[in-house]
C-alpha cells in the first residue's frame, strides 16, 4: 500500500506543474488582452467560451470527475476575463 507522504509528494509535484501551466496560460491572456485593446474588442466572446467548454468538457466525457473540471474550466475562464479587465483590455 502507497504511504500517505508518497501521495502528498504527488500532490506536490502536480500542484507545481499546474502552477506553471497556469502562469503560462495567464501569460497568453495577457497577450491576447493587449490585442483586444488594440482593436477595441470586447473581453468576452461567449462563442468561443462556449466553444472551449464544449471542447474541453467533451475530453473528461463519462469520468466521476467530470462535474469537478467543468467548475474548474469556469473559474479559469472568469480570472481569464479578470485579468483581461486589470489588463485593460475591452469592455465585458
């Protein structure tokens, strides 16, 4: 049986790569924020939100985890449109 400690180490490994992709995908929002500005595009483009929820939703399909990663999938998209707002990209 796996040691409670190993468990955690994995955690811990996860926890730091999905700190990087994080900050990689945050480094992309801020990208696209200076470029809806520049051509005066709104932060929120509900067909592509919608488009990345179905997507996104449709590879976790049929998983008990499934309900979890949608809820993630929309705290990510909203602190996406945070941060285009802080950024000063168009209205929302």
């Amino acid at each position: 049986m796996e040691s409670l400690e190993r468990f955690r180490l994995q955690i811990d490994r996860i926890d730091q790569e999905m700190q990087r992709l994080f900050l990689e995908r945050m480094t992309v929002v801020s990208a696209i924020a200076a470029l809806k500005k520049t051509a005066g595009l709104p932060i929120y483009d509900a067909d592509r939100e919608a488009e990345v929820l179905r997507r996104n939703k449709e590879r976790i399909d049929g998983s008990p985890f499934s309900a979890a990663y949608e809820r993630f999938l929309h705290l990510i998209l909203s602190e996406s449109k945070q941060c285009q707002a802080t950024l000063g990209a168009g209205g929302r």
